[in-house]
C-alpha cells in the first residue's frame, strides 16, 4: 500500500540552501508534499519557495509576515499538511544538516511507531562538522532534558522526525509557545507521554555548508527552563 508524506521545512535566510534540498527530496520522494514555511527572510528565500511552487506541482510555500522562530513556523507547516490528510507528516532543516537519503528510512520505521527521530545519538548516529563545543551544547541539551524529563530517549533535541498523521493531529499545537530545542523536546514529549510509541533511527548529522545557524542563547535558556515546566504541568 502506498503512503503519502508531507515534508515540513521551515525556512529563515536559507536562500542558498533551499533549492538543493527541495530538488532532492522531488527526485527521491516525488509522490511526497512538501511544505516551505518562511518568515519573510531577507534574503530571498520566500521568492525561491515561489518560484519552486511554480516549478514542482507538489511543492507549496507558507509566507508568514515576520520572523518568530522555528516552532510557530512549525505549527504552522504541520497545519497546513494536517489539512492535506496526509499519512505521515515529516520535519527536516533546510540547511542540508538532514539528509534526504534518510527519510526513506525515517518512513519506513515509521510503519510501526507513531513518531520517529532521526538519532544523532543512538548506535550508528553521529554528526559531521560541528566544533567540540557545539557538540558538546547539543549532548548536554539532551542528556539534560533525558534527565529531567525521565524520556527514554537519546536525542530528545532532535528535528528530523517522522510523524504519523494521527499522532500530529493528537498533538496541542495551539498551545505550544516553544522554539527550537524546546519546540523539539515539547513535541517529543507529548508523543512520548500519552504512551505512544517513539522510535529512534540513525543519521549523520552534517553542519551546514551555507548560511548561519539560527541558534541563541534565549533558545538554550528557553529549553532549560522548559524542561521544569513540563515535568511539572501533568502534560
């Protein structure tokens, strides 16, 4: 039986990433929706979405007015596929840092669980690229929110994902305020927590070739606090 996927990117200043990735992902998956999410970037990246709409029938763009961080623009792909009535709905970088070449195996995993990770951190993941200190940020992110949240799961920051449609749609989506490591954690921890089944599989994680990382100190603090929140709300 065929399944239809929905591929949620969102995008800030990913000019010269963007068409790379979108042409690979419709040369691999060319049954699969994808759905650009951009925050009116400077540079020109909502232009680009427009013109690979117009160029790839499967392809559309949401163009939000301002920026406001990776999980609203988030909330906002995965509404717009919810809609879709896709099967599976996924969430993947624009910077090339998620390969295409793993989604394949991202949606075949999710077959029988309701929310896969790309794993950096599980036997056989890894990342290429980063310095020391941003792998070690990024392994004490998750290791901390592993801690605090009693999860047992290895990359709880992780953005490349794989969601059934049913667990997407099961998610509070109104209600989550959280951007980048939060957003990831929040997400994964409502799935995990109304006793679905998460799954990890693992990928190479390279560091982007172009642009820059859209990483802060207000998101790190953001997730650090975040984590208390939840163990605490009776989510």
């Amino acid at each position: 039986m065929t399944r239809s996927i929905t591929i949620v990117i969102p995008t800030y200043n990913e000019r010269a990433n963007l068409e790379a990735i979108v042409t690979e992902l419709v040369e691999r998956l060319p049954e699969a929706n994808v759905v650009v999410v951009d925050d009116n970037s400077p540079d020109g990246t909502g232009a680009l979405a427009d013109e690979l709409a117009n160029r790839f029938p499967q392809f559309s763009a949401i163009h939000r007015p301002r920026k406001e961080g990776i999980g609203p623009a988030y909330v906002a792909g995965f509404k717009r596929a919810l809609a879709m009535h896709t099967d599976f709905v996924a969430a993947m970088d624009a910077d090339g840092s998620h390969a295409p070449s793993d989604l394949q195996r991202l949606i075949a995993a999710a077959e029988d669980a309701d929310l896969v990770i790309g794993s950096r951190y599980v036997d056989g993941g890894k990342t290429v690229g980063w310095s020391r200190s941003r792998r070690a940020l990024s392994r004490f992110g998750g290791l901390y929110a592993r801690w605090v949240l009693g999860a047992p799961i290895s990359d709880l920051t992780a953005g490349f994902k794989v969601y059934r449609r049913d667990t997407l749609a099961s998610l509070p989506l109104d209600r989550i305020r959280t951007d980048g490591y939060g957003f990831q954690i929040e997400t994964t921890w409502d799935v995990w927590r109304s006793g679905q089944q998460v799954r990890e599989v693992p990928i190479t994680f390279h560091d982007r070739v172009a642009g820059k990382s859209k990483l802060s100190r207000r998101i790190v603090i953001e997730a650090i606090v975040m984590v208390w929140r939840l163990r605490f709300s009776g989510r």
